[in-house]
C-alpha cells in the first residue's frame, strides 16, 4: 500500500508564508511527477505546482514569483513554499503523486488534503 501524509498546513496572515510537506510511503519502486492541487469552496480542483522527478517545474500564472516546489527523492517527499499569501490563497491543498510500485503496476496517488487559510 502506498500513503501520501501532508503536514504545513494553517491560518496565517496575509503576506505571510507557509511551508507544506508530502511524504509517500510504502511500496515503492519509483516516482515519477509530483505536484500540489488545490480546491476552494464552489471551486474545482486546480493545479498549483508540479514537479518531474528530474526536477523541471511548473506553476500556475496565480502563483509564480510566490510559490516554489521542490522535492527530495531519498525520502519521496515533495514541498510547496508558499510566500507572500493572499485570501485568495485561501484552500485545501493537496498532494499528488505518480508513483510506480512496480515496473508494472504505475498509478496516481493522493494526500488527504491539508487547509491553508490566509486572513486577517
């Protein structure tokens, strides 16, 4: 079986900054993209930032210049540096992997979700 756990999640002020965590666990043979979605109220699931396994990245227009993705593949975990945040930040934030358990057996995975408010 195969988890993804984020961590990082909170209330913070706007102009503030954040910091997200993915780790997988499991049984893993490889990753290959990671990458965080995000979901508002009444809106759908949209993508934040991805990341290759070999570390070319990409972000939405809403976040570029604010946010950096990176990831450490010895531990297969993944991280969303969030700063300078605004309300419209404001949303559950979540993982996503694709993840090869065996050469075979490939599939995408997600986190539970982890929410980001950002008020006054």
């Amino acid at each position: 079986q195969v988890q993804l756990v984020e961590s990082g999640g909170g209330l913070v002020q706007p102009g503030g900054s954040l910091r997200l965590s993915c780790a997988a666990s499991g049984s893993i043979f490889s990753i290959n993209a990671m990458g965080w979605y995000r979901q508002a109220p009444g809106k759908q699931r949209e993508l934040v930032a991805g990341i290759t396994s070999g570390g070319s990245t990409n972000y939405a227009d809403s976040v570029k210049g604010r946010f950096t993705i990176s990831r450490d593949n010895a531990n297969n975990t993944v991280y969303l540096q969030m700063n300078s945040l605004k309300p419209e930040d404001t949303a559950v934030y979540y993982c996503n992997a694709d993840i090869l358990r065996s050469a075979w057996a490939r599939r995408d995975y997600w986190g539970q979700g982890t929410q980001v408010t950002v008020s006054s």
